[in-house]
C-alpha cells in the first residue's frame, strides 16, 4: 500500500512515472537492458537526456541563450559552484530567508566577501523581507536568492529589485511547481528531490554569457559550469538514472497541461490547507499569509506534546512525514506536484478529527 508522503525532501513522485520506470527496469525499449546498465554514451542514452533537456526547455520556456546542465553533487554543491564561476570581483549579496540561503552565504564567504543584504533572521525567517530597494554593493557580481524556502514555507512572490545585478536562484523546492520567466535569472538550479526526481541530480540552468574560463583559480574542473557545458553534461558519467526518472517528470508534467496548470493545480491544493489553517482552533501556520509557499506549509498546535502526538496518529493514519524540520519543530506538509489533491483532502479531513477529539 503506498502511503500519502508529505516529505521534504526526497519526495513522492508520480506514481505513473514509477510503474512505468519499474515496467522498463530489465529491458528499456528493447535494448535488453536496465538504463542502470547502458553506456552513458549509447544512442539510447543520449536520446534519454536529449529528450529530457528539449522536455525542460518546452516547460520552462528556456530562451536559446541559456544552457541546461545536469550536474551532480546536490544542491549544497551549487553553493561553492556558484561563488566560484561568478565572484570575478570578489563579491556578492546574499538575501538570508532561512537555512539554505544562509548555508549558500556562508560557503560564498570562503571565495569572496558575500554581503548579506536583507535577511528574515529576526522573526525566524516566517517572511520574506522588503527586497525592492537594497543596498547593493555596486561591485556586486551577482544577487542571490532561495526563492522558496522548504524549512520554514515562504516563496518570493516578487523577485527581488537586482539594480542590474545577476540574478541568482536556489529553486530546489519550488522547481517546475509554476511558471516562470527565465529571463529574469542569470542562473537557476535546484536539487531535484524536491520536485522532479530521485536525490543526486541538479539541474542548473545558466546564461550562455556567465559560463566562461574565468572563474576563481582554485575552480576544480567538475565545478567549472564551462566543463559540464562544453560536453552537454557528459564530462564524466552523469547521474543517468536519475536523468531518465527527471525525463519521465517532465513527460508527466507536460501532459498534465505544463506548468500553468501544475501552479492551478498546487494553488488549489494549497489553499485547502491553508483555508483549514486560518480557520482552526488548534492548528496555525507560521508564515506571514503573504509570503506563503505552495510546496511547504509548515503549523503548529503551539504545545509540543499535542505536536508530537499528532505526527504520531497520522503517521499511524497513513500521513508519513509530516514532523516538522528539526530546527524548527511542529508540522510541515511538503504538497509538491506529485501529491494529489485527494492526499491535501484527507489529512485535512484527519486534522479536523484531532482537533475535535483534543480540543
Ligand atoms: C533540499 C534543499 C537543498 C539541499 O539539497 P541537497 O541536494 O541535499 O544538497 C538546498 N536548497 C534548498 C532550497 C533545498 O530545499
């Protein structure tokens, strides 16, 4: 029996895309073998990744000018990749929504000085800060954003005012969840398990003219962006199989009618819990109303007792995951695009019962 899994991160995925992946596992389209066992250089394999990067490239609306990379060594391994190829003066601003942006800061400040330039810090990142007229170095290589912040559940609504910096975007937990306009962004990356599939593939999708030789010296040749693009991500053996579960996502997404139905899709999930939220006794979110994520909602009761139990009983109700972050406690129900509305429908349907029966 498969259970309703509002995990962070590694995630549910569709479970079309699953039985198709488990129909093809000894034998993929006739080549007699698992795309676990082919070369990552057989024509079938680069039909694979081929396919999957013309599928991103048809969701997202990627202009010509930009290239798509499949890269390894998750998100975290962006953080230095990106300092590394950008920080041509030395420098950048940081915007510190929560742990994954402080993480990118504090990795940028082993390269260069990163400045943080606005920051949620002080209410426990449960807003997203004024971003319309920062004080940016003017020297600035580029600006840098998590755009949604899986911990705490906040979403920039509006992207931040660069001043003509680049811009730069962690999009892990928010990737392919609704449209966007990659002409805003100098680079977009995210881990996959977020949204798109299995942990150990990033997607980063950079601007033709910041992907060049000069990079900061110390730059190994596998976080050289210029490396991965110059061999269209086949450098060295890619993370193939999860490439090909990414293609499955982006089949799967585009035949759910693309990205403005997958953001109709998930604001109407979304708005099931959060409608439940503002209205119940017991439970309550923590994030500013306007700033909410679409991916991650995180709630409390506000005792931890009652906290605990509750994770426990819906654990036991065939809710998994649903503790919140550990620097944070309470609850977080990760929605991503492969929960259905049926799973939001239900576990709003079990908080009702345990707020009758603990109020
Ligand atoms: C999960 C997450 C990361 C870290 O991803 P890894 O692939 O584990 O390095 C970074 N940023 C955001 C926004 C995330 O949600």
């Amino acid at each position: 029996m498969r259970v309703y899994n509002f995990s962070a991160g590694p995630a549910v995925l569709p479970e079309e895309v699953l039985k198709e992946a488990a129909d093809e596992m000894l034998d993929y389209n006739g080549t007699g073998m698992s795309v676990m066992e082919m070369s990552h250089r057989s024509k079938a394999y680069d039909e694979i990744i081929k396919t999957a990067e013309k599928d991103i490239r048809d969701l997202m609306n990627i202009p010509d000018n930009y290239k798509v990379l499949f890269l390894q060594g998750g998100a975290s391994q962006q953080f230095a990749a990106v300092p590394m190829n950008l920080m041509k003066n030395k420098k950048a601003a940081y915007i510190i929504t929560g742990q994954w942006a402080k993480k990118a800061y504090q990795e940028a400040q082993i390269y260069g000085e990163a400045v943080a330039v606005a920051s949620s810090a002080d209410k426990t990142f449960s807003y997203i800060p004024d971003c319309s007229d920062l004080d940016i170095p003017d020297d600035a290589d580029y600006v840098y954003i998590c755009e949604n912040n899986t911990i705490y559940g906040t979403k920039f609504k509006n992207l931040p005012n660069t001043k003509g910096h680049i811009l730069v975007a962690d999009v892990s937990s928010c990737f392919l969840s609704e449209p966007v306009d990659v002409t805003k962004y100098g680079v977009i990356y995210g881990g996959v398990q977020k949204n798109v599939g299995p942990a150990g593939v990033v997607i980063a999708i950079i601007r033709e003219d910041l992907i060049t030789d000069d990079v900061l010296p110390c730059t190994p040749t596998m976080l050289k962006w210029k490396t991965q693009s110059d061999n269209d991500s086949l450098y060295n053996t890619p993370p193939c199989y999860g490439i090909y579960i990414c293609g499955k996502v982006f089949k799967w997404i585009k035949k759910m009618g693309g990205l403005e139905a997958m953001k109709a899709h998930n604001e109407k999930k979304a708005k099931i819990l959060y409608d439940f939220l503002d209205s119940s006794k017991l439970f309550k979110g923590t994030v500013a109303p306007e700033d909410r994520s679409l991916m991650n909602v995180p709630f409390v009761t506000g005792n931890e007792e009652l906290d605990a139990k509750f994770v426990k009983e819906a654990k036991a109700a065939g809710f998994e995951n649903l503790k919140g972050h550990r620097s944070v406690g309470g609850m977080r129900a990760s929605i991503y695009n492969a929960m259905p509305i049926e799973g939001v429908e239900k576990l709003v349907a079990f908080m009702k019962k345990f707020e009758e029966e603990n109020s």
